[in-house]
C-alpha cells in the first residue's frame, strides 16, 4: 500500500520542528479539498501518514505548514506580516508509486523541500 509522509525539521534553532499544524489538500481544478489535518510530534513528524490506503491516489496535492505560527510560539519576533507565515508545496503523486516523503527544512526566512525516501 502506498503513502504520504512528511518531516519538518528547524534549521535555525537545529532541531526537529515539532508542534507545527499541516493541513493536506488535493487539488481539484481552481480548488482545494481538505484531505487531512494534523500536527508533528516531538521528532518533527507525524504520527501517521498524511494519505494511505485508499485516500493514496494519483493527483496534484498541496500541504500548508503553518510555520509562521510555530515560530511565534517559540518567541522568535516576525516582522507583520512574516516574510514566510504558511509554506505551501504543491507536488504530484502518481499512486503506482508506493511512498512519497516531502520533507521540509525551515527557518523564518527560507525553506527547502525534496522528494526523500
């Protein structure tokens, strides 16, 4: 069976990114379907896949990171608005693949994202 994963890890402060809420959405058209909602843990992960079984299917999905809401609570002073508040990655999946991991690298002013393993 297939799956959506995903890790949030904080290179300003060189830790996991934990507590951070990610939303799933597919791309319908113009517009988005809410397919998941959900927080990372101490480790900067989820506890379960963003999409599995199912809900794995081939298709345009986007996941928002709420990062600038993360940051806020750990005390960093954004500017208003912050420079980066919701990261959106918009990617595709083909669902004859068994696992897609989309990683995310941030701090207030920059991210980096891949296709991991």
């Amino acid at each position: 069976m297939g799956r959506l994963t995903t890790h949030v890890l904080d290179a300003a402060h060189g830790c996991p990114g934990r507590d951070i809420k990610i939303e799933l959405y597919r791309v319908e058209g113009a517009g988005l379907e809410l397919v998941a909602t959900t927080t990372t843990n101490d480790d900067g992960r989820c506890d379960a896949p963003l999409l599995q079984g199912a809900d794995y299917q081939t298709g345009v999905y986007q996941i928002h990171f709420h990062a600038g809401d993360y940051y806020r609570a750990r005390g960093v002073a954004l500017p208003e608005p912050a420079f980066l508040d919701v990261v959106v990655l918009r990617f595709g999946i083909s669902a004859e693949q068994d696992h897609y991991h989309v990683p995310l690298l941030i701090s207030p002013y920059s991210y980096s994202t891949y296709r991991g393993s």
